[in-house]
C-alpha cells in the first residue's frame, strides 16, 4: 500500500475516544464455506442444513469467527483513517456470540475506540455487531497496540 500523508488532526482523530467505524456485510452461503474451507472448520451446524433443520435454530448458522473476521474490517478502517500508523491486534476480550446468524443475515458492526494510553500505545475498542432486526449478535472488546 502506498504511503498516504494525512494531517495529524486527523490521524488523531482516527483514534479520539468515541470515534466510530462502521462495516455492514450479508452473510451469504459463499461465505460461510469459503470461510469453513479456510478454517477448517466444516462442523455440520455452518454446512449441514438438515442437520440444522432438527435444532432450535431451524438453518445453518455463520461461525462466529467470521463476525470477528468482520470486527478486524472496521479496526483496519480505523488504522487507514489514522494514517497507517504501525498498529497490531493484540486480540480480543469478551468476545460473545450472543445470537446466531443466519445465511442471508445483514450484519452490521460498529467499532468504537474507547480508551487511550499514549505511553503504552495502547488503544482499547468497543464493538458491537447487530443484524437487520437491530439484534445484537455479538460483542467484543478489542485491543490494539502501535508498534
């Protein structure tokens, strides 16, 4: 990627408490395989409908990593926004998978810096992933570190 000079007000900015980011995807069936594929992960609640079809869910589910997949989208936002600065995921906290879903759900995660230690150079997120019912389905504390 080609080096992007952005005003250091905005840089900031990118990274001031409470500024926010926004992804929305639709879950779809390519999705969810491509995804099982890569992970390795073919449990028959992501792949097996008729399985499905026998649990309280009634369909096949996405996995849940996927929505973090998702969350991780909107913590690159946040670094382009803030000049591309050299900053790593140092991983996630209370991540929960709070609702299922659903093959041809539309997701939406918002991700939203909520602390700061400069001399750490540490930066703290809340994100929150809701379907199109505003649902939550997930949530997430997510960590990140410049380097």
């Amino acid at each position: 990627m080609a080096d992007v000079s952005i005003p250091a007000d905005q840089a900031e900015g990118a990274l001031a408490i409470g500024h926010t980011v926004t992804f929305s995807k639709t879950v779809g069936e390519s999705d969810v395989y491509l995804f099982a594929g890569i992970s390795g992960d073919l449990g028959p609640n992501h792949v097996n409908e008729q399985y499905m079809s026998e649990t309280r869910y009634g369909h096949r589910i996405a996995h849940g990593v996927l929505l973090v997949a998702y969350m991780s989208a909107c913590s690159t936002r946040v670094i382009e926004e803030a000049g591309n600065a050299p900053t790593v995921s140092s991983g996630y906290d209370k991540i929960r998978f709070v609702r299922p879903v659903f093959i041809g759900d539309t997701v939406t995660v918002t991700y939203t810096v909520a602390g700061r230690d400069d001399e750490q150079g540490r930066i703290t997120s809340d994100v929150t992933v809701r379907n199109q019912h505003d649902e939550v389905v997930a949530v997430a504390t997510h960590l990140m570190r410049r380097v």
